[in-house]
C-alpha cells in the first residue's frame, strides 16, 4: 500500500514533499529521472487499440533495440533523441523527448515540450498512446495510434511515470495509456495492457460528440489537452455572487433535459446544453431561484447500458452518475457538436452568465464509484486498468473481490492517498478553473469509508475539503447515506462546514401532509430547522438543506397522484426505484380527468412548497415541480432521454398565471421575510407553537408565529385533516393586524396575494388538506 505520508497538494512545496514520499516507498531504486543523463534513440510504431471491456489480451507489442547517444544537456536533463515509426509505411516523424517531471499530474506545458505524468504504484510496464491531428480524421477515429514505451529506468520516480515530447502540438492531440502489471486477480489486480486507458488527469475527453447518437455507440474515449486557446475573458467587472447559505434557494436541474426538448423554443443546435441554460436564465429569475445544483456534468457515457445485452439495454444514461473522468466537462453538453475545447468555453460562459444573474452554480458530483462497472461485466477505461487497487475498495479476504457500497458495483478508495488527492484536485480544478460556487457529493457516505470499507469517525478526505483553503469560501454538500447502509442524516462528519441533505426532513415532511398519524411533533422539529439534529457545535440551520422532492424518486406531482412506483419501462420488472415513497394518490392512482382529485392534488402540491420555503435552513426544489412535472409513476427514470425527463415549456406556459405563479411568488416571499432565514436555531422569542397537545396522536393540525423584531409577524397553519379546523388566531403584535397573503384552498390568484387581503377576525375556518400564511402588517 501507499505510504500513508504523502502530503496533500496545497502549497508551493508539495512536489518536493511528494517526490520525497514516493521516491521513499517505491520499491524501485531508479536513478531520479528528472536529472538523468541518459540519451536514448527508442523506435515507437502505431498500433490499434482496443475497446475497454475486459478483454484478456497481453504484453505490448514489440519495441525496436534501444541505442545510446549523447546531444547537450537541456533545462539539467539530457535530451532522448527519439524517431517514430509506422509499421505500415517507412516514413519517420521525428520526436525529441525528455525523462519528464514527475509533477504535475496529468498534461502539462513545460518549458521544452508537453510532460505527460501517471500514478501507478503496481505497474510494471506504461506506454503513452498519441494520435495526432495532421494525421488526419480517418486515423484518429479507427484506433490508429503512435505508442511511446516509458523506460522505468528514465521515465519513472517512485511510482510517478513521466516523459516530455518537445514536438507536440499544443492542442488537438488525443492520448492515453497502455499499463501492465501484476495479473493476480485475488491481490486485487486488474491490468490489462490491450486496453487503452484515459488519464484520470485528463483536463479534456474527446469522444462521442453528439448525445445519443447511435451511430457512435461505441466509440472510444480519450484524453486531450488545449494550450493554444487564449485565457476565458471572465469581465473586469465580474464577481461571484457569494450568497450567503441561509440565503439559498437550490434549483436541482439536469442540464441536458432543462432545453433539449423542443418545445424550448431554442435552435436545435444550442438545445440541451451549456448555452441553452444560459437563453433560459430568465425563467430561472422569474421562478426565485437563486443557486442552480446541476446533475453531474463530468464526462459520462450515455450508452454505457448498450454496450451487452441485459434489461436495460434500451436506455440512455440521462442523469450522468457514472463518471468517466473527473476533471473534463461533458463534451456532447457543448452547442453544434462542438467538442471538448467547446464544452469547456461553454461551461464557462454559462457559469459567467448565471453569476451576472445573481445565480450560484452547484455541481452533483460523484466520487463514490466510476463508470467501470463490476467485476463481472467490466467496463476497463482508466482507474481499473491503470491500479485497481489503488483506486478501489477490494475484499482481499475474499480473492480481491470489488467492494460495493455504491450499488454500481465499484467503489472508489476515497480516502487512499492517491485517491484523495485526485478528489481535491479535481474540486480545486473546478473551482479555480470553472468557478464553480460548491458541491453537492452524491452517496457521500461512501466518503466516509477506510479503504477496507469500514467506516471511520474522521474520515481525511471529509476533513480535507472541509479545511482546504481553496474549497473553504465553496458550499459543499453532502448526500449522507450510501448503498451500504452507512445513513449518516444528523451525524455526518462536518467540521462544521458541510451541509446535509436532510433526508428526515423529507420523509417526515411528506408524512404530515398527507395526513399520516402522530407526525405532528417531527413536522414542527423539520419547518424549525432540525435542532435535533444539527444543533451541535458551531452548526446552522442552514446545514440542513431542506428537500421534498429530488432527482431520484418521485416528482411532487407524482408524489401526491401515486401510491406506488410504475418502473416498468426501466426493463428491470419494478424491482428498482425506491418502494417507501410516503406518497398519496388522492384517491385515485395516477392520471384522471376527476375534478375534486385534480384540485386536491394541486392544494397538496402547494403544501409542500408552502412547507419547503417557510422552513428554517436551506430549501431545494426540482427542476419542473414550478409547473407540476409528471414521469407517470417512475422514480428512478435515469435511463429516459424522453419527456419523461425533459422541461415542457408548453406546460410550463400552460401553468404560468396558476401553479408557477403561486411557486414563484412563495420562494420571492422567503426571501424578502428574514423570519424563515434565521442565522441560528429559533428560540423561545422566536416563535410560539399554538399547541398544547403534542401528545395526541390523530391531530393532523399545526398553527405557529414567527415572530420578527421589527413586528413583522408571521402566522402559519397546516392542516392536513380531510376536514374544516376553526382556528383561534392570536392578537397580532401592537399597531398591526393580520392580512391573510397565503391560502392553498383557493385557486389562483386568490390563493397568494402579494400584498395581503385584510378582514381576519379571531378565527379562521381552515379548509382540509390547505395551509394558510397571515402577514402582520400596519
């Protein structure tokens, strides 16, 4: 295993530190490449990849001899004098390389050339694959590539690979790796040089271009890199929004379903991508919304449940939880089939554009497992075949097996050090690189694992993001439960900086309001910001972000018209998705044209956001819920390129002056009423619960005051009984009466009025399955 000391990278002499640490517990007493005096002439021929897949095949293909010559010695190196061949034609291309530097990861610009540098701690043999532009279209998409042999005795210290071209273009290259090494399956060991390997650091990843297109199903992918393209113009007057957490209100969107379909209304070109968030800014401006929380935009392959047949075989991966590299944008998301280049220009001009609009952008980031899949239908396409073991959890009790806490059938070795750094680079990259306001980290327990997949009460990698000083000033969120029933809701370790997904709050907030017994008590501890929770240490309301609906599960339309999961288009017999939904049909299971069950449905929907935006800590809604979305009964419709999962804008249209008005008007209500953003947990002086029964178990009724400062109080009812509760109303505060802005029982635009209607008395008739909100104003 890796030295436990390698440091972190995070200031000016960490290279040194690691190239001290690596150098310590190699096991290879290599001269220092960096200064090695060594000249060599290596022949290099073209080959043909194969496709990652678990295939079986060994060894490289034979180098030409190696001769010794001498040139000048070159920034303290002595140059390796190189000549390329193809084995199918006698022309040369000349190559001057260099031993490289061990730092940084990945592709970098150095004085002399392009260095290429890989982690591999039980290779045995590495060989960089290139594929260059001028030699044209047809050899870079058949698998044609020129392979480069490392010499571990030159290109290698400690477990750092590492070789300087000075002939490569500055972009448009396409590169990856061969890496073999030890075959034994039961240490752990998944090498496999037939298959080329992306680097992990690979800034960019070329592929497929256009999404979903089928004539490209299996293409490769590979790692690409971009010096020639000028510095992103981010504006002289350009500054981040740096809301304040309390302050947030998270869209949860997906960026390719959010204008893909046509009724967006946007050139076909520009739909489903980076540009088309930005033509749709103002619908996002409109809604309230202040902070977007993007499902992953790291590069993934949308066909990877094509590749065998299996029940899934019909799908596309919309949702994008399968990462294929950690540091490159989705390419097929950039405008016109643009490329990676695009793709990265493009996400960049969207964050740039969201921040002029005052909006944050976070990313749904997966560091829990990969795109390779399991051991027993793998999907080789970097960490597997560049150090397995490294990369993953294995069971090296039972024959090196794959652990799975995930439930994708790997899981990342968070919290190794290789790993690790890998993660806080890539974070760091995002943040300096993109400007990216935080991150949401999906199965984040996972990140709570030691690399046997026990966990630990201190998790490094947790804390390492917590106390970096670049991810420091960035929300960072976490999804505290995995696939391994590590649910850590309330417990997750936080330095108090990370926030939580508050699953509780979810499910006992759907309980309430469809009328489930003895949820009385847990409701009022939820809309009160989770003290039981998150009151400990220096923590805030806002750590709990408060959800009723996300991505996976139902919608909140679907949520109050079903019962039950419809998965059957997903080809897995129902046996997926979620089966405790606390959802409600309204007496009926799924669509219906019953007008009683319809406007039931719409007052519960409108109970739920009332809810969710009244509530202490930091409320997030899905993309769609601000018109009533419906998947028809499926909650988890990760693989529906359809509209299934895509924006209707004709029915947002459709909902414009109803539902969406009443949507946006209660989160712009938030935000303009401190009493629902409190810095810390309410106290007595805060609010006063109008309740003297907790105890009884059928009362489905809560009344509540939040009481401000300045005299502003709020009054807020729920009653989630099928029938009328009379309710006294307590005296508003001095000078003040009481104006009643919110009933969920009338239809729009009686059901939220701005600016209060006045004529509340000492009771209020509270309609079954409503809410209402009085406003005390002078």
């Amino acid at each position: 295993m890796l030295h436990q000391s390698l440091p972190l990278l995070c200031d000016s002499k960490i290279a040194d530190s690691i190239l001290l640490s690596v150098s310590h517990f190699s096991n290879n007493n290599n001269n220092n490449s960096i200064g090695s005096s060594r000249v060599l002439d290596v022949g290099l021929k073209f080959s043909k990849q194969s496709s990652g897949g678990g295939s079986s095949g060994r060894g490289f293909s034979s180098k030409a001899g190696v001769k010794t010559t001498t040139t000048p010695n070159v920034y303290g190196r002595r140059a390796q004098e190189s000549v390329v061949e193809q084995e199918e034609a006698p022309q040369k291309l000349g190559f001057k390389t260099f031993p490289g530097q061990a730092f940084p990861f990945g592709v970098s610009q150095v004085e002399n050339g392009i260095n290429f540098a890989i982690f591999s701690q039980h290779a045995t043999a590495v060989t960089l694959c290139l594929s260059l532009p001028h030699r044209g279209k047809s050899e870079r998409t058949d698998g044609g590539m020129i392979e480069v042999a490392l010499d571990p005795k030159v290109n290698k210290t400690g477990d750092i690979w590492h070789i300087c071209i000075e002939d490569l273009p500055r972009d448009d290259v396409l590169y990856g790796y061969r890496i073999d090494g030890p075959r034994d399956w039961r240490q752990g060991h998944r090498f496999d040089s037939s298959i080329m390997l992306i680097d992990p650091y690979a800034k960019l990843v070329e592929g497929r271009r256009f999404f979903g297109d089928a004539s490209r199903k299996l293409s490769k992918f590979y790692g690409t890199y971009d010096f020639d393209s000028l510095p992103f113009d981010w504006g002289d007057d350009y500054k981040p929004p740096n809301i304040p957490e309390k302050d947030l209100v998270i869209y949860e969107m997906n960026v390719r379903a959010f204008t893909v379909d046509k009724s967006s209304g946007l050139d076909p070109s520009i739909r489903g991508s980076y540009l088309g968030v930005i033509e749709k800014i103002p619908h996002l401006l409109e809604l309230g919304v202040n902070a977007v929380e993007l499902l992953p935009v790291f590069e993934f392959d949308e066909f990877e449940f094509q590749r065998r047949p299996n029940p899934r075989d019909h799908m596309i991966n919309t949702w994008g939880y399968s990462t294929i590299n950690f540091f490159a944008p989705m390419n097929r998301y950039a405008s016109r089939g643009g490329g990676p280049r695009n793709a990265s220009r493009e996400f960049k001009e969207m964050v740039k554009a969201l921040h002029g609009a005052g909006i944050e952008v976070i990313l749904d980031v997966v560091f829990n497992h990969s795109n390779e899949a399991d051991d027993k239908n793998p999907f080789t396409t970097s960490f597997r075949g560049i150090d397995n073991k490294v990369y993953y959890m294995v069971d090296l009790s039972n024959n090196g097996q794959l652990l799975n806490f995930s439930g994708c059938g790997n899981t990342l070795n968070c919290n190794h050090p290789v790993v690790m750094e890998l993660i806080l680079d890539s974070l760091r990259h995002w943040v300096i690189e993109y400007h990216v306001d935080g991150f949401r980290f999906d199965l984040a327990s996972v990140l709570c694992r030691g690399t046997d997949g026990s966990p630990l009460d201190a998790p490094p990698i947790i804390r390492a993001i917590a106390k970096d000083s670049i991810l420091s000033r960035c929300k960072i969120i976490a999804e505290p439960w995995d696939c391994g029933g590590l649910y850590l809701v309330g417990n997750f370790p936080n330095w108090d900086r990370w926030a939580e997904w508050n699953g509780k709050y979810r499910d006992d907030i759907r309980k309430f309001i469809k009328g489930d017994s003895g949820m009385k008590g847990s409701f009022a501890t939820r809309v009160a910001g989770s003290a039981d929770l998150y009151r400990a240490n220096k923590r805030k309301p806002c750590h709990s972000v408060n959800f009723v609906i996300a991505h996976d599960g139902f919608t909140l339309r679907d949520l109050v018209s079903y019962n039950f999961k419809h998965n059957d288009a997903n080809g897995e017999g129902g046996n997926d998705g979620c089966n405790d939904n606390f959802s409600w049909n309204c007496g009926f299971e799924g669509e219906t044209d019953d007008h009683n069950i319809k406007a039931l449905r719409f007052r519960q929907m409108k109970n739920f956001h009332l809810a969710l935006m009244i509530s202490q800590g930091t409320p997030m809604m899905l993309m769609g819920d601000e018109y009533g979305h419906t998947r028809y009964g499926n909650n988890n419709s990760y693989g529906h390129d359809t509209s299934i999962n895509n924006f209707q804008w004709g029915l947002l249209d459709a909902e414009k002056s109803s539902h969406f008005r009443f949507f946006s008007e209660v989160i712009k209500f938030r935000q303009t009423h401190g009493v629902f953003t409190h810095d810390n947990f309410l106290s007595e002086n805060d609010v006063t619960w109008h309740e003297n029964n907790w105890e009884n178990h059928e009362s489905k009724f809560l009344a509540f005051t939040l009481h401000d400062k300045n005299g502003g109080d709020i009054y807020l009812a729920f009653n989630a009984h099928d029938y009328f509760v009379k309710v006294s109303i307590p005296p508003p505060p001095p000078k003040r009466r009481w104006l009643r802005v919110v009933d969920t029982n009338f239809e729009s635009p009686d059901d939220f009025v701005p600016q209060g209607l006045p004529g509340i008395g000492s009771t209020y008739n509270v309609a079954p399955h409503s809410s209402i909100l009085l406003e005390a104003k002078n």
